[in-house]
C-alpha cells in the first residue's frame, strides 16, 4: 500500500511517516500543496493523507483539483479543532474521512484501513481468497489456517492482487505500490518476489499474463 503523506509540519509529519511505515504501508512525504497536485497526478497512491492548511496551494484546492480529474484514490484530511466548516468543506470537496489534529497514530491506522478496505469494496477487516486470509491490521497472512512466513514486499504484492481479483497488475503498478521515491528498485525485484509467493503459497495460484502483468483468477480451474 502507497501512501501520499501532505503535511508541512516537520514534526507531525516525521511521526506520521514513522508510525505509517511501521504498519506497513509505503509513505511518500510532501511538504506543500502544489507537490501535492503533482504528486497524486503522476502516481496511483491507495491513499491520500491530507493536511489543509499547507503553502502554496491549500489542501481543499487540491483536493477539488483530484476530483475534478475523475481519479477517486481515497483521500483522508487532517484539521485542526474547532473548525466545523474545514471538515464539512473537506468532506463536500471529495474527502472519505477526517482526523482531528492532534490525533492517535493508531487511530489514523485504523481509519486508512476502513477507507482502503471500502474501498475495495469489502466490509470485513480480512481480506479473502480461496483458502487464504490476510489481516491488514496484524500484517499476517494465513492459509487454510496456518500462518505463512511473507517479508513485507511479499505481504504488500500479495495484498495487492488480493485486492484486484480478477485484474491483471502491471509490474510497475506492483512497483509503484511496494516503493517510495526514495528507494531504488532493481529491474528484477518484483519477479523475484513473485517467485517466493509462488513456492510459498503454490505454482500456481499466481498468473502471469504475458506483456501484462501478474493476477490472482476470479475462479480457479481445477488442476
Ligand atoms: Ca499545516
């Protein structure tokens, strides 16, 4: 999961990248709303994490400006107390959620997996498929019962596909979803993690679809 963290505060956001990273998920870390515009224009976050009071360019404005180019990755906004009409403003330009600052990292955990998880269009906080089960919350995956060793790359990759039955996802869309601008990614990475999923979790159960990319089928033929 790739997050796009929009927050001038250097303190806040330090804390917020840490405790994000430490559940898992990919921060990206922009300091002003114009970076931020650009930001969500180039790459397909999962989810956007939105102070309003930014330079620049204000965090409603780039809110509006997401919407109005159709893209719907959820986008919750951080406000400061007592500002009613900054959070009804917010929610009317497009938001799915809101924090009040000061807040809980745990709390703002929970909500992005509520939002990532509705989404997805799913209620349950697992995620399902055949015999597996991944708790976003706990970072675990089972199958048929039993926990399955994954490091976070493989975790995040299979999350990914478990989230798009059905569709293929490009490498770099996978790429996009494991690494932040800061990191490098070798050509190879997301083969050699595809590899270990497979003789982790079964041959088979991952597809390549040849100049596509990777998916796990709706319905799998009996094999
Ligand atoms: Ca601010």
């Amino acid at each position: 999961m790739r997050v796009l963290l929009v927050e001038d505060d250097a303190l806040l956001g330090d804390g917020v990248q840490a405790g994000l990273q430490q559940a898992g998920y990919t921060v990206d870390w922009v300091r002003d709303g114009v970076a931020a515009e650009l930001a969500l224009k180039d790459v397909d976050f999962d989810i956007a994490v939105l102070d309003l009071g930014l330079p620049r360019q204000d965090g409603l404005t780039v809110l509006r400006k997401l919407r109005a180019t159709g893209k719907d990755t959820p986008v919750l906004i951080l406000t400061a107390r007592d500002t009613v009409a900054d959070r009804v403003a917010g929610l009317d330009a497009g938001a799915d959620d809101y924090l009040i600052k000061p807040f809980d990292l745990d709390e703002l955990g929970a909500r992005l997996r509520a939002l990532t998880r509705r989404h997805a269009g799913r209620s349950a906080p697992t995620i399902r498929y055949e015999d597996l089960e991944l708790d976003p919350a706990g970072r675990t995956l089972t199958q048929s019962g039993e926990a399955v060793t994954l490091t976070a790359r493989e975790l995040a990759i299979i999350e990914a596909l478990m989230n798009n039955v059905g569709r293929a996802l490009s490498k770099e869309r996978l790429e996009e979803a494991l690494y932040g601008w800061d990191e490098g990614v070798e050509s190879n990475a997301i083969e050699v993690h595809i590899h270990h999923l497979r003789k982790k979790l079964g041959r088979d159960r991952i597809r390549t679809v040849r100049g596509i990319g990777y998916l796990l089928p709706k319905h799998r033929e009996s094999v």
